[in-house]
C-alpha cells in the first residue's frame, strides 16, 4: 500500500500489539501502554502521575503512554494537534528529573536535539542531514514540519527535594497526510511516507523502532544532564541546527520582536541572533522563528 507521491504507507500495529511490542523493546520503562483514543497521552500521564502518589509500586518512572487517535492533543502554545488514526504517531513520556526550576526551559532544545539525531539513525547516511531541527525543537525533513515535541513540567507527587519534578514529552510526528496538511495550515508539512518514498533504510524501519529509538534518547539525555549539565549542548546542536546563519524574524503574539541571523544556543538552549546590536539570547517561551521569503 502506497500514499500519493509517496513510498509505502507505514503502519500502526494494533494498541495491543504495540504495547506488547515496545514492553520487549524497553524494559527501562516500568509502565507501557498504547491505547486506540484517548484525550491527550501528555495530560493522561499528569493525570496518573496525580492519581498515583499513594501507591508507591505505581509510582515507579519512567512511563510511556501512546495512541492511534487523540481526541484533545496539544502542541506547543496551547495549538491543536490535527490528527486521524493512522496517520501520526502520537505518545508521551514521564521522568522524574533532579534540576532546577532555571534548568528547565533548556530541555526544550535539548530533547529536540536528541530526537532528531535518534531519528537520524533510520536514515540512510547521505540522507540524514535532510532531516533537522527548528529551535526550539520542531522536526524538519527539508524545511518543512515532520513532527512537534511538547515538554510539560510539574512539582512530583511527595518529592522531598526542591529540584524534582516531573517531566512529560510528548511528540507528534507526522506518518501521512502532508500534502493535505500543507494545503490547510498554508505552510510546508512533511511525513514519513514521503521519507520512505526518498530512503532506503527509512522504507525497512518498523514504526515501533522510531518510538522505541526517541524513548531512549530521551531517558539518555536526562540522565546525562542530570549527572554533567548542559554545556556540551550548544556544540553537539551545531549538528542538527536548521536555522545557523539564516535571516530570521522572531515573532511573538505575532508582532515582530528581533531581526538577525540565528547562530546557534548558549548553553541555556536559548537561540542566539546576532544583528546590529551585537549578539542577543532569545528565551524558549511562546516565540515562532519565521525564516525571511
């Protein structure tokens, strides 16, 4: 089975397949599930995360929850995620992390980061520089969207120290639909299948793998910042920046708040822009970064 200009539709195993399928595949993570609809896999585990704090054997992390529809999914600054079954792959992780509350914004890059060089390892070689980040941590295979990650944060259930708190990701990539998706969003939208169609190696990977693969990088690089900080980040993000020395705009609530060219993050994931006012740190927040026409 083939999309439209594409190569072989990739296929969701069945909710109980997929459980069975990635438990084998990670048995760091001590709760899996993947369920055909739910709400929001990000809200459903803050939701266990709250209802669990009274039973210390469910309480145990990291978890990870997907699903083959999403009623009331969420992107980053509140937007919807449009989505039927089959066509995204949709799921969420929990962590418990030991950072301070300034640290957390940086993992927005950071997991961004790490995602797209997971993903990276189903391509082919020649092909991996194709597939990239937009800050703060948009996916991209040739400039346009391939998938959105959303990081939520709260205080864990009966942490006794300041800095534990309970990370959920979650990410949204795009299986199908892209062309009809660039039609209705006015702006360029990717998918696997159109990645299969160009990929020798993409085509061979089994949709599990990509879940399994993000999962573990994510779990990774928290354990890594945990123990070594976040300094390494900007010269490791020089590998998968999309933005590095592109004329960019920053826009927020759209008014136009910086002009520049973007080179790179600091070690805070902030995006910096350098201009005629020398070199500026822009936050992770509620900005969209808008390459010039």
């Amino acid at each position: 089975m083939t999309g439209p200009d594409s190569g072989p539709c990739p296929v969701l195993l069945d909710p109980a397949d997929m459980t069975t399928a990635l438990r084998a595949a990670l048995p760091q993570f001590r709760q899996i599930d993947w369920k055909t609809e739910t709400s929001s896999t990000n809200a459903d585990l803050i939701n266990r995360a709250r209802w669990s704090v009274d039973d210390p054997g469910q309480t145990a992390r990291p978890w990870l929850l997907g699903t083959h529809l999403q009623l009331h999914g969420r992107g980053r600054a509140g937007r919807t995620w449009q989505n039927r079954v089959g066509s995204n792959l949709m799921f969420s992780c929990a962590f418990d992390v030991f950072l301070p509350t300034r640290q957390l914004s940086t993992l927005a890059p950071l997991i961004g980061m790490v995602t797209c060089q997971a993903l990276r390892q189903h391509l082919d070689a020649p092909q991996q520089s194709r597939l990239n980040m937009k800050w703060p941590n948009d996916l991209q295979w040739d400039q346009a969207k391939l998938a959105g990650i959303l990081i939520e944060s709260t205080r864990a259930g009966m942490a006794q120290a300041a800095d534990h708190h309970l990370i959920i990701i979650g990410m949204g990539l795009n299986l199908l639909d892209a062309r009809a998706l660039s039609q209705s969003l006015n702006r360029r939208i990717a998918d696997w299948a159109g990645i299969t169609a160009q990929d020798r190696v993409a085509v061979q990977t089994p949709i599990t793998s990509l879940v399994v693969s993000a999962a573990q990088a994510w779990y990774q690089a928290l354990n890594n910042v945990t123990a070594y900080g976040f300094m390494d980040l900007p010269s490791s993000y020089t590998e998968v920046d999309a933005l590095a020395g592109q004329a960019i705009d920053v826009f927020d609530d759209g008014k136009l708040l910086h002009t520049g060219v973007a080179c790179g993050i600091d070690a805070s994931g902030q995006l910096l822009l350098r201009n005629a006012r020398g070199t500026q740190a822009i936050s992770v927040g509620e900005i969209s970064v808008r390459l010039h026409q």
